[in-house]
C-alpha cells in the first residue's frame, strides 16, 4: 500500500508483532513529527494499542530512524488507533 504524500500517519510494527510506532506530522511547515510507541493489546491485536510514549522528531532524524527500523525486521502496517 503506497500513501500519498498528503497522509500524515506512517506506521511499523516490530517483527513479534508486540510494539507499534506510529510517526505523526505536528505541522508540516515546522519540520518536526512525533513517534508514539504502542504495545499491541489482545492475543490477536483486536484491541486498540496501549500508547507508552510520545516524542518529538526532527524529519531528518526521523527517516534515518525508520530506515534503521527497516533494517531490523519491522514492517509496514496500517493505523492501529
């Protein structure tokens, strides 16, 4: 599935399918975007994820970061909450 450059939310979920990310736009002039950590509820994840974190990315440094995450084993998902 491939977003279109207007969507704002872009996410991963670890390759045990326990944690979710999910990296958010705060404003799209301001060059800074969120990454909210979630652990998956539920045996099957039918429950919304428990939000654990919130912080704060320069874009920059968030790309690398999902690259890095990539790289690792995890995958794109679609919206969890």
């Amino acid at each position: 599935m491939v977003k279109k450059i207007e969507d704002s939310d872009f996410w991963l979920i670890c390759p045990n399918w326990v944690e979710v990310l999910r990296f958010s736009i705060k404003n799209k002039n301001s060059g800074i975007l969120y990454v909210e950590q979630g652990i998956v509820m539920g045996n099957f994840g039918e429950k919304p994820p428990l939000m654990k974190n919130r912080k704060e990315m320069k874009i920059k440094d968030a790309r690398v970061y999902w690259l890095k995450l990539l790289n690792e084993g995890w995958q794109q998902t679609g919206p969890k909450w």
